[in-house]
C-alpha cells in the first residue's frame, strides 16, 4: 500500500530508472535517493509489473551467467525487498494505456509507465525520450535521469 498521498511525493520509476540503478549508471544516484526517501516515509514509489517483467527479460538476456534466468530471478526478487511499490496491472491502467498508446508514439510498456503516472498522479522517474512528446502535451510531468549509452 501506497504509505503518501501527496501527489507531490509521488513518482514512478520506469525501466530505465530501474536499469540505470541497477547498473550504477547516470541517474542512479537520483533513483538511490528516491529509494532512500521511500523507505523513510518521505516518498512513493510506484512500479508497474510491466516494467518488472521488462527488467526480467533484459536481465536474462544480457546476462553472462551460467543460468541467465537464476540471475534474472534475483534480480526481480531485489528489487521487491526496496522500497516500492510494484502494483498489477488493472483494467484502468490497461485502458489508459491503451489510449496513450493509439496517441502516441511509444512502446506498449511505456505506455503503461504513462498511464501508472496519471492514475497515482505521480512524476515519471526515466531518461528515455519516448516520454518526452507526452510531457510536452502535458500528459505526463517527468524527473529527467541523465542520458546514458545503451548497449
């Protein structure tokens, strides 16, 4: 359960906020500090199982292990010991999404991310620029991460 209400304290963090913490990468540091002030009551963060699945399937992909889906499990398992919360995905988001999706051009996953941030009247927390036309017609208020380079 959501432990603020605040619009203000609230955010979702995308799958590049995700990857970008996870990897220590730019912006990782503004994802740390979010997290830390989630787990001290201060914030919400909000994270849809779409993007956890998203964080699977990368994680099993680009892992060098010897059992990529062992490393890919782990890393999910992580993340749900933070400080988030990780919501289903319910019909409200699935037809929001829907609707953002037939407007805009941008992946089906970012596409619920959208729609998470309009339903918890949260901030997006992302670098990826798919976002960036939804900001600009006003649908979405975002926390720009720092650019990084995608391998």
């Amino acid at each position: 359960m959501p432990r603020r209400t605040n619009a203000n304290d609230n955010y979702v963090l995308d799958t590049y906020a995700l990857q970008a913490f996870l990897a220590s990468e730019p912006g990782a540091d503004t994802v740390e500090d979010l997290l830390r002030a989630a787990g001290n009551d201060r914030t919400t963060l909000f994270v849809s199982w779409v993007s956890m699945s998203e964080i699977y399937y990368v994680t099993h992909r680009k892992s060098v292990a010897e059992n990529p889906e062992v490393k890919a499990r782990v890393t999910v398992e992580g993340l749900q010991r933070l400080a988030l919360t990780i919501l289903p995905v319910r019909e409200a988001e699935a037809l929001k999404a829907g609707r953002i999706k037939a407007k805009f051009t941008l992946s089906l996953a970012d596409a619920f991310v959208a729609a998470l941030g309009q339903i918890q009247n949260a901030k997006i927390v992302t670098g990826d620029p798919e976002f960036r036309p939804l900001e600009e017609a006003g649908e979405i208020r975002v926390v720009w991460l720092p650019g990084k380079s995608r391998k």
